[in-house]
C-alpha cells in the first residue's frame, strides 16, 4: 500500500503542472548546471560564467540563485535556463515541468541557442590555438633575429616574419579586431 502511494504520488508529479515555488523546490543550481553538461561549482561555489568570456571563474552559485561578478548576470533557475536556451520566462517555466510544452518553437528555439553554444565554443577553441601558434613563432622568430647576422637575407626574412607575427598578436588580442578574425572563422 504504501509502494502505491509512493507511486501515486511519483506519477502525480511527473503528469501534474508544478507550480514556480514547486520546480524550485524541486532543482537546485546543481542540477540545472548538470542538464547543460556544465562542470560543479569550484569549492568556493564559482563556475566559469557561461555567459561571459572568462578564465577565472567568477559566477557563484548558490543553492537556488547565480550571480555573476563579471557580467552582472543574475537570477534564479528559471532566469538560467532563459539565458542559456534564449527562451522566455514562461518557455522556461514550461520546459522543467511547468506544463508540458513541446511545441516546435520552444524546440527550435533551443536547437537554435544550442548550436549558437556549441559554434562559440568551437570559435574560441580555433582562435586559442591560433594564439597559441602566434606565440610559439613570434619566439621563434626572435630566437631567428639574434642569432643572424644583421642586415643579411636570413636576418631581414626573420624581421619581417616577425613583424608580421606581432601585428597578429595585436589583432588576436584586441577584443574588436578579433570580431573580425572571429567572422573568418565562422
Ligand atoms: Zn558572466
């Protein structure tokens, strides 16, 4: 009798509407970041905030509510899964069990801030590693520069590898001009 009311009471849950205050109940901070696949809060509580470019974490997490000192993102569950699935309030509401909505809109909107993610992430991995190889040539070609003899044909090719390599370095490190280099790898 009572593996039937625990039943009951299960399957009420998942056919009933919740309620705001019951979906809050029933998620916290923790498990909304897992349903994104995003990594547990640091043992201060920080996260890398998904919403702003960063190394250092500095969104906090706390049991129902975000707080990002970076961006100034903030809310609770709900504004997260807004943010994050670039849906309204009510999508939101929707989607952790508010009522069910399947509707192809909420879906496509999703699929939509989905790809957006995955094709930031892909952007910011290509332009890490052209960083990277930036630097490793602007050493190299240094190292080039003195040990040749200047003003000789290796010296002069070096100079200009170099120069040309620095002038890289400005673009892949200033925020604006990186838009730029950003487009041309979309
Ligand atoms: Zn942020």
């Amino acid at each position: 009798m009572i593996c039937f009311a625990i039943a009951t009471d299960y399957l009420n849950r998942r056919t009933k509407k919740m309620t705001k205050e019951e979906i809050k109940e029933l998620y916290s901070m923790r498990d909304i970041l897992q349903r994104y696949g995003l990594p547990q809060p640091n043992r201060a509580g920080f996260i890398c905030c998904p919403f702003h470019k960063e190394k250092t974490a500095s969104m906090k997490i706390y049991k129902k509510d975000f707080h990002c000192f970076g961006c100034s993102a903030h809310g609770d569950i709900f504004t997260f899964v807004q943010l994050m699935d670039g849906i309204s309030f009510k999508e939101a509401f929707n989607l952790l069990g508010g009522e069910t909505d399947n509707s192809f809109s909420t879906r496509l909107k999703i699929y939509h801030a989905q790809k957006e993610r995955e094709q930031k992430r892909k952007i910011e991995e290509k332009l890490k590693r052209k960083r990277d190889l930036n630097c490793e040539l602007i050493r190299f070609y240094q190292k080039c520069l003195d040990r040749a003899e200047p003003l000789t044909d290796a010296w002069t090719d070096a100079y200009n590898a170099l120069q040309y390599q620095e002038y890289l370095w400005e673009v892949l490190n200033d925020p604006n001009e990186c838009y730029e280099v950003i487009k041309q790898l979309r």
